[in-house]
C-alpha cells in the first residue's frame, strides 16, 4: 500500500514538474522571440543609410537662392532650396535611398551635377558666375570626374557655339558656301574630339555613375551615342554599373534599356537575313487612299521601289518630289512605286497625297515608326526604300535615289 501511494505521489509530483517546465518553456520562447523582434527592428532602425551633407560658398551669389533637386529617371524632382547668406554660404542635408544624382542651381544657365553617395560629407567653392569653371568640389570623387567631364563639354560647346556665330555672320558673303564648308568640317573634326573624349571616360570608368550621364549626354543638338550603333557602350557601362550598384533605380533602369537593345539587335538580325538580296518580299495588305485594299503583290510583274515616309517629315516629302521625275521617266517601262506611309494622321497623309502627287499605289499603315510593317522591313529612319524585281524578290535595301537612277536601266532590261 504504502508503495502505491508513493508511485502515486511521484506521478503527480512529475505532471505537476512537467506543467511548470512548460510554462517556463513558453515564457522562455516568449522572452526569446520579444529578443529576435528587437534585434531585428535595431537592425531596420541600423539600416538607413547615412545621410549626405552638401555645403558651400559661392562668390556673387550673395542673398541669392541656391535650389537642389535630384536628377530622377524620367524627371528632375525638387528637394530643397536656401537662400545664400553675405557670404554665399549654404548648407543641405539629404537622407539618401542610395547614391544619387544631384542638381545644383544657382543662376540660369548656371548649373553643377554632383554624383553622391551616402554618408559623403560635399563641399563647393567656387563663383556662382562661372559655376563650371571656378567651383572646386571636395568629399566626391564621383563629383569630381562629373566636373572633369563638364569642363571639357563645355570647352568644346564654346568653340562650337563660336563656329556657328561665324556662320549667321557670312551668310550675305560671296564666298559663304567656301567658309561654310570649312565650319562644317572644324565642327566635324570638334565632334570628333568630344566623342574620342567620351569613349576614354566610359572604358576608364565603367563602374561610375558619372558614366551613365556621359553616355546619354548630347553634344550639340544630337546624341553621341546612339542605341542601334553603340550596343558595346552600353554594355560595358550596364555590366560595370550592375557589378557596383545592383540595387538603384537609376542602374536598374539602365540595365532594361540595355536587355531592350539587345532583343532589338537580335530581331534586326532575323530581319536582315529575312531581307537580304535574293529573297521574297514580304508581302503587304493595306488600304489605299479609297480606303480599298492594295496589296503588293498587286504589282507583282514591275521592278518596284517600295518607299516608306510620313506626311509630318520633311526628309519624305523632299524624297517623294525627287522620286517623280525618275517614276514618270521609267513608269512605261515597267517600273512601279508602292509608298507605304507610316503616318497615323490619316487627314494629313490624304492632303499630302493630293499635293504632292506621287503616283503609284499609296498605302497608309497608320502607325508611324510603331506600325509591325515597320518591324517587318526593318524601317529605323525615314525615308526609306526597298527595291524589288519583277518577281518581287529583293535586289536592295536601303536604296537611294541616286543608286536608285543607276539601277533602274539595268534591272528594267
């Protein structure tokens, strides 16, 4: 009896242990989860980044308002702005999402970019009169090659600007087409320079967002790199970029312009193979400007200059006005246009039409450079052309009107 009632004792005494061990083992599970839960908000807490400090003294720009903005993707968006002091001294604090680009305004026409990464304590000295020219900028090497880059743009744009006050000057002189000619070729031979210039920048600096803005910066009113001929600078600068800076937008959308350029390179490839010399034509169903259906393949039996324009573009029309002569000159020998428009004004391509009376068979794909008749004749630029023979195989793409009026007597044989 006596060690039933014992075994009994000890059994409750162990259920009773285990009940507390329980609720000890649930406070200690509370007490260790409450511990992660801190930790882990000390780290988000920890984990903004450093803000970024940019001061500054300007000379001539006393009471002045200095504006900072931030040079987004697709916009400039406005920070913040101070008034100068006596001296010219200003002062921002920025709490950055990660390395940005920056505006510096002062007075019109006189701006700074500065390239900033987190935690960079910025200085500028310089005078806000010639901003590009005198500041000195201290605490962002980014900042710096930025700097270096504008100073030698800006250089150049002098001299180009210089050329062509030159030519509103001998515009009324009799030798005017000689000095024209030789302002173009200075301001060729400058263009040059800018660009040799701009291609050492990318292959020393990969890696450094000041070279995303080289890259996409003008000179003049053109780009100087351009997508369809400079993939490998892209690439280069998207590799660099996407090795150093993974996580910013400006990068991120970068590296989907460049994924867009190759897919692009790939598919003018297909269509070049497509469209090269001996091939067929890819057929055409499109309406003309009854609105009834005129097919290519209509034509079928011409040798055929298929050419691609829109009403809105000069180049078109001045190609189209020196396409008739050749037209009424070949027409009765077998030679046909079929001008395939890329304008999605419908109204004004029918008013083209009755001015300038090209002829032929006249088609509207009513999309401009978006239409799929584009992707499909590989159309980048207008004007364009394709010629074809009798049998609607290719025999040149790209053709101009001077090799156009070379062709015709041999092909119309």
């Amino acid at each position: 009896m006596g060690s039933r009632k014992r075994n009994s004792d000890l059994c409750k005494y162990n259920i009773d242990l285990m009940k507390q061990i329980k609720i000890i083992g649930n406070r200690i599970f509370a007490m260790l989860m409450a511990l992660v839960l801190f930790s882990s908000c000390q780290r988000n807490k920890g984990s903004a980044l450093p803000e970024i400090f940019i001061s500054g003294e300007l000379r001539n720009a006393a009471n002045m308002v200095v504006h900072l903005s931030e040079l987004d993707v697709k916009k400039i968006k406005s920070i913040d702005s101070a008034t100068l002091d006596e001296d010219g001294r200003f002062s921002f604090k920025i709490k950055p999402a990660g390395s940005m680009y920056l505006l510096i305004s002062v007075k019109p026409g006189q701006q700074l970019i500065l390239v900033a990464d987190p935690g960079e304590v910025i200085h500028l000295e310089g005078d806000a009169s010639e901003l590009i020219r005198t500041i000195r900028i201290t605490g962002s090497p980014a900042s710096l090659l930025m700097l270096g880059f504008e100073r030698y743009t800006q250089h150049n744009q002098r001299k180009a600007d210089s050329l062509g006050q030159v030519f509103i000057n001998s515009r009324s002189d009799p030798d005017f087409a000689i000095i024209r000619q030789h302002l173009d070729s200075v301001y060729q031979a400058l263009a040059e320079n800018q660009r040799k210039y701009m291609e050492r920048f990318i292959y020393q600096h990969p890696a450094s967002l000041a070279s995303l803005i080289v890259l996409n910066r003008k000179f003049g009113p053109n780009a100087v790199f351009e997508e369809d001929k400079d993939l490998p600078f892209f690439q280069k600068i998207d590799s660099g970029l996407m090795a150093a800076y993974p996580g910013n937008k400006d990068v991120i959308d970068h590296h989907k312009r460049v994924e867009g350029m190759i897919a692009m390179k790939h598919k003018s490839i297909v269509t070049d193979s497509l469209l090269s010399p001996g091939m067929q034509v890819p057929d055409v169903h499109l309406n003309n400007e009854e609105g009834i259906e005129a097919p290519l393949s209509s034509l079928k039996g011409n040798v055929v200059l298929i050419y691609f324009w829109a009403a809105m573009d000069a180049q078109s029309r001045k190609f189209i006005r020196q396409l008739i002569p050749i037209y009424k000159e070949y027409r009765k020998h077998g030679f046909e246009i079929y001008g395939l428009a890329l304008e999605p004004n419908h109204s004004l391509w029918l008013d083209a039409l009755k001015i300038d009376k090209p002829g032929g068979v006249q088609v509207n794909a009513s999309n401009s450079l978006n239409a799929p008749e584009s992707s499909i004749f590989g159309v980048k630029n207008l004007p364009d052309a394709l010629l074809i023979d009798r049998k609607g195989k290719i025999l040149k793409r790209n053709i101009n009107l001077d090799e156009l009026r070379k062709e015709l007597p041999v092909v119309l044989k």
